[in-house]
C-alpha cells in the first residue's frame, strides 16, 4: 500500500512525453520449427543469426547499439498473419532480399512500393512459418 498522498504522487507524474530514437527495441517472432525459420531468415537476409545449443531461439545480427531481435518457438505464442508487423532493416539490400524470397519457401505479399515523402521503399512477405512480415529501405 502506497503512503503517498495523491499531491505526491502528481508531483512525481512526468509533464513531458519522452522521446525515443527508436519506437521498437526489441522484437520476437514466433515459429513452429526454429531450424526452418532460422535457415529461411539467414538466407533471405544473406546474414548469419546467433543460436546457442540447446536454446529455443535465433537471435537477428544487429550492432549492439541498435534494435534487436529473434525467432523463437513457444508454446504461447503461435506464428501467422494475425499479428504485429515488423519491419525488418533492408537498407541498401531490399531488391537482393526479395530476390531470396521464394527460393528459401517464403512468399511475395506486396511487391517493392516507395514510401510517400522520401521514406523509401517497403515490400511485405510470408516467411517460412507463415508469418507476415515487412522489410524496408532508406
């Protein structure tokens, strides 16, 4: 139980609304088969994901500095179109990613498609679990 007075507490309430560089840091996707969606994502992506032995998930190569993220195989939590879209960074590569696509079980959802106002270009797939998932570039 708080011995806060409500006085107290407001005066602990921010006024002001922090601002993020990043609206995500951090983002999971699930899978039913870690090995398959592991190997579908290294080679779409041309990029090795860091597994440990034994471990239910494959972590997305990322600087240390910026946002991160991983396959995992859960119980709780299903893959499929329902959910949350994630944008994954294609900076400089979309065209060669999408090129990747079907060869490694995945499928085109939206082709390559410029973002109005300067913000580049975002394409949308299904990945080898069924997931849909966006990829984009500056």
């Amino acid at each position: 139980m708080s011995t806060q007075t409500p006085e107290q507490a407001i005066a602990q309430t921010p006024t002001e609304t922090a601002v993020r560089t990043h609206a995500i840091n951090w983002f999971e996707i699930p899978c039913d088969d870690l090995d398959r969606a592991t190997e579908f994502y290294e080679t779409v992506l041309g990029a090795k994901m860091h597994r440990e032995s034994q471990s239910a998930r494959s972590i997305f190569a990322t600087d240390p500095t910026g946002t991160g993220g991983m396959l995992v195989k859960r119980g709780y939590r299903r893959p499929g179109r329902g959910g949350a879209l994630v944008y994954l960074n294609c900076d400089g590569i979309l065209d060669a990613v999408l090129s990747r696509v079907a060869r490694a079980g995945g499928l085109i959802l939206m082709p390559k498609t410029e973002v109005p106002g300067g913000y580049g270009h975002f394409a949308c797939m299904r990945d080898s679990e069924g997931n849909h998932i966006g990829l984009h570039s500056h």
